[in-house]
C-alpha cells in the first residue's frame, strides 16, 4: 500500500518540500515518532545529497513510502550521475557503529544506516535507494547522561546504531527522561556539572512506572575510591575516564544482560497467574486437517499468543506476536488476546479479513492500545482441506509440497497503522500429504520479518515425516540447535497437513 509519493526538482528547496510533506502524512500513521523521524531523515538525507553530490546533476528526486505488512518501504529515485561507491560507504558506516560517515563523499551513510535496518542501491539512469524499517521492534534504550556537551556527544557516536540513544545534561534533565521514555541502561558520569551523578540509580528506582535501568558509570576520579562510591550507589559497572567505544559498548552490552535479567524474573512471576488467559494450544485435527505446533519464550518472555475458536463449519486460530519483550509485551498479549476471543464470540460468521478490520478498527479507535503494536494472522480450517486466511503484517505462510515451500504472500498492513485498512482473504486448498507452515518472526527475524524466505533448518524440520507422530519434537530440536534454549525472540511454529478425503 503507497501511503506517500512525490516527485519534486533536484533542489533543496524541492527536497525541503518533499520532507514536509512526508513529514505530514506519517503523522497520520500510529507509529513511534522515533520510527517516524528516521524514515523523514534518511529520505531528506539521501535527497540533500543527490542534489549537493550527484554528477551529474539530478534534475527530478521521487519519494514513495510504501506500507508493506509489517514494515515501511522508502524509495528514493532520481536521474542524476550513480553513487558508485555506495556499497563500500554503507559497510563502513556500519562497523563505525554510530559515527556520522560524511567523508569526502558527504554522502551521510551513517545517518542512512543507523535510520534504516536494510539498504539496497541500484545504480542507474534512474537511480534506486530502497530501504526499509520494521515498524514494531524496539532496540534497547541507552540513556546518557553528561554535562559536557562534547563527551555526550561521543558517547552517543559511540552507542547510536546498534542501540536508541537518548541524553541528557543533567540529572533532574534525566531523571525527567527516565520517568517519561523506558530506559534499558543509563549511563552517567559522576560529576554531572555540580551535581551528584551517584544519587541517579536512587531516584530512577523510586519510579514505579518502568523497572528499574542498569547503570554504568564514569568518572576521571581516581580509580578505586570512584569505583567503590559507583558501585556502591547501585551501578553495575564503573569505567575510568578517558572511556573508548569498546570499553563503552562492552559494558552496555553487559549492562543490558543484567537489565534483562531483572525482567525475567518478573516475567516468570507473572506469567505463572496469567497464561491459561494468555494463550491457548490448538486442538490436533480440524476436518480433513492435522495440527501440530510448538513454540518457546525469550529469554525476557514476550508476546507471542495463539487463540482458538471452534465452530460447526470451520476452525478459526488466530496467531499473534505483540512486540516487545518482558512484562510489557505479557501485558499487551493478555489484552489482544481478550480482543480477539471478544471479536470471535461476536463475529462468528465473519471472514479472517473482516475479522482483523474489526480488530484494527478496535486498536485505532481505543486508546489503551494507542501504545502497543502487534502482528496477527488469522486463518480458518474448512472441510475438504480448504484455508482462509487474512495477516495484519505477519510473516506470510508457506505451502509445502513435494516440489518445494512456496510464499503463499498474505500480507495486509500492521494493526493500528492505519484507520479503515482493508485485510484480503485468501484461500489455499491442502492436497494430501501437502503442509501449511505458520510462523512468528522469531524464527529469523532479519529474513522473515522482511518477507523472505523460511530458513532451511526450519523448512527441513517441517518437511520431516514423523512430524505428527513426534508432536514436533523435530521443530523443537532444530530451534534449540539454531536459536538456543532461551531465544533472542519468541518464536512460535503451526504446521496443517492435508490428510486424504473420503470418496464422494
């Protein structure tokens, strides 16, 4: 779905006015400004400088952003001289893992790279730049905080890209941060101007909004009396001044195993009340159609559910993934769950595609679900073998025959995007012995989630021919083997096999 397209002159001027204008439409579109601003600085970026650097010249730029499932699409094309060098400039943008690559091409790949999660150029007359951004995945949030404006600034260079960074100069600044926005780990020097950089993890923890971030601290103090006063305030880790990216980011990473950690255990408590609200198992059989599935929680737990609902000439599951991970996304998944069984107590005739336009037209005009973001496919099983299917921006199907897996590309747009979004039904008739592979992303997100293909090890586990008999203890295996007993990512596997029908 084209939610904006604009073809302008190759001017700054003409580029100012496509940003706007860019700017105006997704703010019609219910997602996170952070989202909402890097689509707007990687299309005004990459158009400032075909017009400053393009030889020669370009004389018209066009922006599409497209709305595909899950994720938006930018496409910038205009007819100017090709950036030859594009390929070797993203690599480089990306191992400096946040720094602002201009160069000599002025070119801003870091700025690019670090607003986009895939980029591809196709050098032209036209030239092509496509990129695209998932519109449900939060990366951790590193809040830094430094009164001096230079260091915060390297600091940032330091963490952007992998992380979402924020700052602040002060500690009321970030203690008024922290009780607004979630923060995943703080880091802080210990002299911040003329205040007390080690009451920070004291105040944050009085704040019962979000659980409490992990902190690294900083200081040009000497060594040991720094360290004990850091570590005895209530941080994870102290690094000496003058601090390298490496040192910073290795104590970020850490930092955020142990904010991690803290979420499990209140994940575990509070899954341990609330799952036999929170997601069903589908039943083994369905009319002419076996059943099997098997899934696994992160390591921080998450989001994914499966609801069910019998009926006398269908089947009807429906298989979400909230985004997310930790209480938050065990939160949002028990209220999309009690929405769906609603809708589906409500609507029993309705198709999938009616059902998920009623279930987004719910998500649009409530505003508890203004802040949560889910994926969902619904699909009805039928007699003789026949599948109805709908997705609001989930990872498609795939049909497995004996030929091969084959994308079956259901795709709509992502619940609560876009008001008034049509979902399509579509319809796949199971022959004997045929498969039908339902998944969350957490399978391979970089691939799936992006509308690619199944991963192989995954494709071989569903193709195997005890299958059925092993309750898919294959699958199981395989994903331990591939993805580890505690998954980055919640995953979540349904498989149909058609079963021979009787004769007429």
């Amino acid at each position: 779905m084209i939610v904006f397209a604009e073809k302008a002159p190759a001017t700054l001027a003409g580029v100012s006015f496509m940003r706007e204008g860019l700017s105006r439409r997704l703010e019609d579109l219910r997602i996170s400004a952070a989202i909402r601003d890097d689509i707007v600085l990687a299309a005004a970026e990459a158009g400032n400088n075909i017009v400053l650097h393009g030889r020669p010249i370009a004389g018209s730029i066009e922006v599409t952003l497209r709305l595909e499932g899950a994720r938006l699409l930018l496409e910038v094309i205009d007819d100017g001289g090709p950036f030859t060098g594009f390929a070797e400039r993203l690599a480089a943008a990306r191992v400096a893992s946040g720094a602002m690559d201009f160069g000599e091409s002025g070119r801003g790949m870091g700025l690019i790279a670090n607003a986009l999660e895939g980029i591809a150029y196709a050098p032209g007359r036209p030239n092509r730049l496509t990129g695209w951004r998932r519109l449900y995945a939060r990366r951790p949030r590193i809040l830094i905080v430094e009164d001096d404006e230079a260091q915060r600034e390297m600091y940032a260079a330091f963490l952007s890209g992998e992380w979402d960074v924020v700052t602040a100069g002060s500690v009321e600044e970030a203690r008024v941060v922290a009780a607004s926005i979630a923060c995943d780990v703080i880091v802080s020097d210990l002299h911040v101007g003329k205040e007390d950089g080690a009451t920070l993890p004291e105040l944050i923890e009085a704040d019962e909004q979000h659980i409490a971030p992990a902190f690294v601290s900083l200081s040009a103090d000497e060594e040991t009396a720094a360290r004990r006063r850091a570590l005895g305030s209530g941080s994870e880790f102290f690094l000496r001044k003058p601090v390298t990216g490496a040192a910073l980011r290795e104590s970020v990473t850490l930092a955020l195993q142990r904010h991690s950690a803290r979420e499990v255990r209140l994940a575990h408590r509070f899954t341990r009340h609330v799952d036999l609200l929170w997601s069903s198992t589908p039943p083994s059989r369905a009319f002419d159609v076996d059943i099997v599935s098997c899934n696994c929680t992160a390591s921080a737990g998450g989001g994914d559910i499966i609801v069910q609902h019998p009926g006398a000439s269908r089947t009807r599951i429906a298989l979400a993934d909230v985004m997310g991970h930790g209480l938050g996304a065990k939160a949002w998944s028990i209220a999309f769950a009690a929405a769906l069984r609603a809708l589906l107590h409500q609507q029993p005739g309705t198709s999938p595609g009616e059902l998920l336009y009623a279930l987004n037209d719910l998500v649009c005009r409530d505003e508890a679900f203004s802040a949560a973001l889910a994926t969902i496919i619904v699909f009805d099983i039928r007699p003789e073998g026949r599948v109805e299917y709908a997705s609001a921006g989930h990872p498609a199907p795939f049909h497995l025959r004996a030929a091969g897996a084959s994308d079956c590309g259901a795709c709509g747009p992502l619940l609560g995007v876009l008001e008034g979004a049509a979902y399509e039904t579509q319809t796949t008739i199971l022959g004997d012995g045929e498969r039908l592979i339902f998944t969350t992303d957490g399978v391979d997100a970089a691939d799936v989630a992006a509308g690619g293909p199944l991963p192989q090890w995954l494709l071989d586990a569903c193709a195997a021919s005890d299958l059925f008999e092993t309750g898919a203890r294959g699958i199981s295996v395989a994903a331990t083997a591939e993805l580890g007993a505690q998954p980055a990512d919640d995953w979540t596997v349904i498989v149909l096999e058609g079963k021979p029908r009787a004769a007429a």
